[in-house]
C-alpha cells in the first residue's frame, strides 16, 4: 500500500468502521419480539414513516455508481449525459400515480414482492416467476456495479495489497462485501435505512462543496464550458466523429432527440418497478408516506443534476484527464482522480467514505430485495409449500448472501466494461415487468398468457438486439440504442412497445376463444385502503404457521 495518502485512508476506514457498527447496532432499532420474519427481517416491520423512508428510498435510488456513471458519461459524451436528469424528475410523477395502489393491496394481502402480487392479482405461478426471475437477473450487475463503484475509489486511493496482483489487490474489496455481507444477515432492511443517514448526509456535503469550490480552482464556469465544448467538438481518432455533444445543434438534435427520449421515459418507467425500488416502499408505514416522498424525493433529482456537472469539472482539469488516459481511459476513475487532485486529504476521504458507504446502502437492500423474490416466489412455491415465516426468513438471509457473491463474481471476474453492459440489461429486463405489475395495479383485462408471451417476447428482441450492437471498442454489448424505426431508440423501450403490442392483441385474441383466465384474489376496493398495521388481516394458515414455527424451529 506504499503511495496511499494515510490521510485520506484512515478517514475513510474511521467512517466505514462507523457505519458497519451502525449497521449492527440496526438489528436492535425497533426490535420486533420475533425477527424471523420477513416483514420484520425483509421489510424492517413495515413501519417507516416520510422522514426515514425519504433516507432509505433516497439511498436505494441514487447508488454509488450514480456518483461514478452519470458524471463519466457526461465526461465522455457530454450533454447525453442529462438524461439521467431528466428520467428522475419524470420517474416520481409515474410512480405517484401506481405506487400507493401497491402499497394498499401489498398492506391487506401481506404481499412482500411485487411478484406476490402478480401470483394473487392473476392466479398464475408461471406469471408470477416470470416476474422472479427478471427481478433477480435485473438485480445482480446492478449489485455488482455498486461494489465497482466501490473498487474504482479503491484503485483511485491506491489501496492494493500484494503488489497489486493477483487475489491480494482485491483484498479491500472482499473485507467490504463480506462486512456488508454479515451486517445485512444479521439485521436486514434495518441496516441501510439506518446507514442511509450518514450516507446521504455525506453525499450532500461533498456534492454541494464541490459545486462550489472546484469551478474556483479551474477558472470559473465559464472556463469550464469553454474547455468543454472545445473537446467536445473535436474529433475522436477511434471513430472519426466528434467526442460528444455540448449543446446539441440544430443539425444534431433530430438524430439524438429520439434516443435522448426514449433511454429517460425507458429509464423513468423502470426505475420504481426494480425490486429493490418497491422492497423501500413496502417498508413504510402509511399510504399517505408514499404519496409525500413521491412529493419530496425530486430534491435528489437537483442533486444529480450537480453530479452531472462533475463531469465537465473532471474535462476541465488537465491533471484528471491525463490520470484518465493513463488508466486507459477509464472514464469511471474520473471523479475519484477528480477529487483526489482538487480537494485536500482530510476532506477527500470524506469524498471517497461517501462513495463507498453510498455503494452499501442500495447493494444490501438489492440483495434483501433479491432474496425475498427467491424465497417467496421460488423457493415457497416449488420446494416447500408449507415453508414456515422462520424458514422463509432464514433462506432469505443465506439466499442474500448467494446474490451479493455472485455480485463479487461479476465486479471482479469480469472487465468493468462488461458489468456496466450488463446493468443496461438490467434495466432492459425490468422494463419489460411493467405491463403485469403496474398494468395490473388498475385493470384486470389483460390476460395472463397475453402478459406472459409479451414478456418473453420483449426479453428475447431486448436481449438480442442488445447483443448485437457494437463500438469501435467492443464487437458485443457496446451500448443500450440502437437504429429502429429509422432511428436511435433506447433498446428497452422498442423492446417494451413490442411487449405492450403483443399483450393486447393476445388478450382480444384470447378473450374471444374464451380462454379461461387465473382466479384474482383482489378486490377493487383494496387498492385504495389505508389500513394501519393491526388492522391488517392474518393471512389464513399464517397464525398457526406462526406457532408451528415457535414450535419446532
């Protein structure tokens, strides 16, 4: 480790230690009498109100790599970048409108996965692990990119022991995934909505310094811009084009317009269907608590937009970029090299803590998230039937650690470069749940082979023309857009239009050969109830599988 500024390391081992006590010491915050359970261990006793749930939603939905990607894309491209401003602020008005119908039906059914509720609203198991399967397959590169987010600080920091090869570089990040790993067993959802305080409050402070503070040290804004657009309009030596896009001109505008549209309204439909997303607003304890963080989160969205700002500061600093080429153009190491180069040590490491705590929060609910799908609506339903709520609980727990390994795999196995890809499949995936879940929350016209075969369809062209698209860099999985309908559209949304078309012509065609559809257990008026958790109804079978539980476990 000779090189690393002990400064800047030992502030962020000081918050990292004081995070992980948080995240132990989370099992005790309002202890259940029995914490077997998955409303208590999967979705912290349903009972978070605005002030913590706006914390714990804050930091599921603005990862770790959101510090890392959205700058670097607009490091790398410019002004495409935004999107991701754009995407938030229209994700929350979308989800105000669904959210609380899940919510309500989520309370009365002690449904704790979206595919809980696909299962009750359609009567179908196929329908149901549809809607698993994608939610665990969306989820893994998305874990995976957190602990990435976490290793570009590290390799930033210099942080590697043996040398800097072999298994021994990535020994730091082993010790953070396998203290990550043994905090969410041990307290579940708990533990991040408590880290989420010192995460987010880290975030703010560094994000809104910097803001201030950089554009002193590179010659104001102005200078910024200015450097900015000049590379921005000169040419790539590897594709012969110009790098990016400041301001998009009259003569570029109609070619980006299309794939800037569709990849934010894509990415704004997906983001509140992820499972992780929904796991964050079942834990709440009111209907109207959804309804005000749908009001008050897009003060994250003002946020973003400053991170996005990053990556003109990184363009800006001849230093960062010459650090960047250096790692091979590496365009993720940007804002660490960033903040190495212009803030002091002390407050650097504050940075770099922020980062890394800011990739555990959304990694341990994404595995919580993932876990419960496998436990309700795989292992329940096709192993053992008659699992009791302590089972349940406990093959989550071991079912989280499986997905943050396999998570491990893929951040240090595969080239970055691969894992990012993959994270646009992810979101790919999920979009294509949207029809079922949220379709389902206001009507049950669809028909459940309709939906089913809209899935697959989606899938397949989403993941083949996903696959076939390619770079000067890369001959497969080089991005998430593609030339269709005569121009560049966002893969995943092509793929959910596709999607939605088969669904409602396969539901005219079935209901006209009457073919029969699954039982819905709902009732219309429960999508709007507000009922507080003792006047929720015990399932039947639940109360004895309860005792049996206190029994025989």
């Amino acid at each position: 480790m000779s090189g690393v500024n002990m400064t800047t390391f030992s502030i962020v081992v000081v918050l990292f230690v004081v995070v992980t006590v948080v995240g132990f010491a989370a099992a005790r915050w309002r202890r259940a009498e029995d914490m077997l359970h998955l409303n208590e261990w999967g979705l912290g006793g349903r009972s978070f109100g605005t002030f913590i749930a706006w914390f714990l939603l804050g930091g599921d939905l603005y990862t770790a790599y959101t510090f890392i990607a959205v700058p670097a894309l607009v490091y790398g491209s410019g002004s495409i970048g935004f999107y991701a401003v754009a995407y938030t602020i229209m994700a929350f008005p979308i989800a105000f409108v669904f959210l609380p119908r899940l919510w309500s039906v989520s309370r009365i059914h002690n449904y704790v996965t979206p595919a809980d509720f696909i299962r009750g609203r359609y009567g179908s198991k196929g329908l149901s692990t549809a809607m698993a399967v994608t939610g665990i397959l969306a989820l893994m590169p998305y874990i995976a990119l957190q602990l990435v987010g976490i290793q570009a600080v590290l390799t930033v920091m210099g942080v590697h022991i043996g040398g800097g090869s072999g298994w021994m570089k990535d020994l730091p990040l082993f010790i953070a995934f396998l203290v990550l790993a043994i905090y969410t067993y041990v307290s579940g959802l708990r533990a991040p909505a408590a880290i989420a305080f010192v995460k987010d409050t880290l975030i703010y402070v560094f994000v809104i310094v910097a803001v201030f503070y950089i554009p002193t040290k590179l010659g104001g804004w102005g200078h910024i811009f200015g450097t900015v657009q000049t590379h921005m309009a000169s040419t790539s030596p590897k594709t012969g084009k110009p790098f990016g896009t400041f301001v998009p001109s009259t003569k570029s505008i109609g070619s980006t317009q299309f794939d800037f549209a569709t990849l934010a309204l894509g990415s704004a439909l997906a983001l509140f269907v992820y499972p992780h997303s929904i796991t964050g607003v079942l834990s709440t304890k009111r209907r109207e608590t959804i309804k005000r963080n749908m009001a008050l989160l897009p003060a994250y969205s003002l946020l973003l937009g400053l991170i996005a700002l990053l990556g003109y500061m990184a363009l800006a600093d001849k230093t960062t970029v010459a650090h960047v080429k250096g790692a091979k153009n590496n365009a993720q190491l940007a804002i660490p090299y960033l903040f190495q180069h212009m803030f002091p040590s002390w407050f650097t490491g504050i940075a770099f803590a922020g980062i890394i705590i800011g990739a555990l929060v959304p990694a341990a609910i994404m595995a919580i998230g993932a876990a419960n799908l496998f436990t309700r609506n795989i292992f329940k339903e096709f192993i053992r039937r008659d699992a009791t709520p302590r089972t349940e609980t406990r093959v989550s727990q071991w079912a989280s650690l499986v997905v943050k390994l396999g998570a491990l795999y893929f951040a240090v196995a595969l080239p970055s470069t691969f894992a990012i890809n993959l994270q646009l499949l992810g979101g790919l995936w999920i979009l294509q749940i949207f029809p079922m879940l949220v379709g389902g929350l206001f009507t049950r016209w669809f028909h459940k082979w309709a939906l089913l075969i809209g899935w697959a369809a989606g899938m397949i062209f989403g993941t083949i023309a996903a696959y076939k698209v390619s770079s000067p860099t890369a001959s497969h999985w080089a991005g998430s857009s593609d030339i269709i309908w005569g121009h560049s559209v966002y893969i995943g949304f092509a793929a959910f239009v596709l999607n939605v078309v088969i669904a409602v012509v396969l539901t005219l065609v079935f209901k006209a050969v009457k073919l029969p559809e699954g039982a819905d257990e709902t009732q219309r008026h429960e999508y709007t109830a507000d009922p507080k958790p003792e006047e929720v109804p015990v399932p039947v079978g639940a109360a004895a599988a309860t005792a049996t539980a206190t029994t025989t476990e």
